[in-house]
C-alpha cells in the first residue's frame, strides 16, 4: 500500500530557505506512470499546486511562485524534496506530498496524498 | 491562465438527500477535470478524473459530470462521512500546471 510522509521543520525564519522530504513507500519513485508533486494548503484556504517531478529529473513549477520552487528526487533513498526560498508569511501552509498519475505526457491527478506538514513562517 | 470557479460557496443538505455541486473553467477545458474531497484536518482524496470516471474505491453515489466549461459532481443520498469540502482542479494547461477551484463545503441541514 503506498504511503508518503512529509518532513521536515515546522517553523522557518522570513528570508530564509524551507525545506521539506517526501518519504515513498509502497511504490518505487523510479516509475514512467506517475510524477511526484508538492501542493500547499494556507490556514482555512484552498489548494495550490506547488510543482511536480518525474523521477528523470523533469520538473514544473507553478508559475506564481516566481522560481522560488525546485524539486529533487532522491532515488537511492525513494524520496523527493521541495525547496522553497526567501519564504514570507505568505508561504505559512500544510504542504502536502502527492503522487500525480498521467495520462500520456500530461500529469492529471494526484490519486495519493501525504497527511500534510504544518510550516509557519515567522521570526 | 485558466480560472476555476465553484458554487455554492457552501451547500447546506440533509443526510439522504441529494448534492449538486458546480465548477466552472473560464476557458474550455475539454473533460481535463478532476474532483476532490478534503475532510477536516485530513488530505485531499481523489474522487474523479477525466470529468467523470471515479477513483479505486470511490462509492457509486459519487458521479461527475460536464465537458468544456461547466462542471458537476453529484453526490445521491448523503452520508455523514460526506460532509466535507469539496475541490474541482483542472489539467488541462499541462504543462506547465493545473489549477484548483475555490471549493464547495457541504455542510449538514
């Protein structure tokens, strides 16, 4: 049964660099079938994609985050990573971890979720 | 950009009864749409894909419906563990990304 775990630290300072692991078990990273994606979540909010990466190394970032995002993916370990830099209180979110499914070369959905990691942004 | 739009804001709807929740795409999207429901302090779970075909696991009273623009996810016969918030996220501007709607709470009558 696959499972993801966020980690990482709960509290990151303004300016600052957050970063955080997505633990994949059940499923091996090294697939053609699926992309692993990062959304967030602010306090009482909606969903925003966040970005998304193929075990290749092809990666897409949500546009609004102004290339502030970057992925990695760590197959020796089956994890993958977001990097979020000069974070703001505005990045203060439950980030979640997902497996995306395709269909041909577009991602569509995310069928699998992490529980979500609370990260607050403040000094 | 492709904006999503989903009402109601929050749909009041007695146990049994029947859900009609809306999502609307600013521009045409063909059947690229996806519907999710997050119950508090949990994640999101997929529900449907493609407009219409439900995720493994999802119960029959959950049907999605719509091409284009204009969405729906009907849920008949409410159950208890139905009372969430529902997102509508649309796939069809890939790459680079999708978009989610604002979401639909279906609250107890």
């Amino acid at each position: 049964q696959l499972q993801l775990q966020e980690s990482g630290p709960a509290l990151v300072k303004p300016s600052e660099t957050l970063s955080l692991t997505c633990s994949v078990s059940g499923d091996s990273v090294i697939t053609n079938s699926y992309y692993w994606g990062w959304l967030r979540q602010p306090p009482g909010r909606g969903l925003e994609w966040i970005g998304s990466i193929h075990f290749s190394g092809s990666s897409y970032y949500n546009r609004s985050l102004k290339s502030r995002a970057s992925m990695s993916v760590d197959t020796s370990k089956n994890q993958f990573s977001l990097k979020l830099t000069s974070v703001t209180a505005a990045d203060t979110a439950v980030y979640f971890c997902a497996r995306q499914s395709t269909s041909g070369v577009v991602v569509v959905a995310a069928d699998s979720w992490g529980q979500g990691t609370l990260v607050t942004v403040s000094s | 950009e492709i904006v999503m739009t989903q009402s109601p804001a929050t749909l009041s709807v007695s146990p049994g009864e029947v859900a009609t929740l809306s999502c609307r795409a600013s521009q045409t999207i063909g059947t690229n749409l996806a519907w999710y429901q997050q119950r508090p302090g949990q994640a999101p779970r997929l529900l449907v894909s493609g407009a219409s075909t439900r995720a493994t696991g999802v119960p029959a009273r959950f049907s999605g419906n719509g091409s284009g623009t204009d969405f729906t996810l009907t849920i008949s016969s409410l159950q208890s563990e139905d009372f969430a918030v529902y997102y509508c996220q649309q796939y069809d501007t890939w790459p680079p990304g999708f978009s989610f709607g604002p979401g639909t709470r279906v609250e107890i009558k």
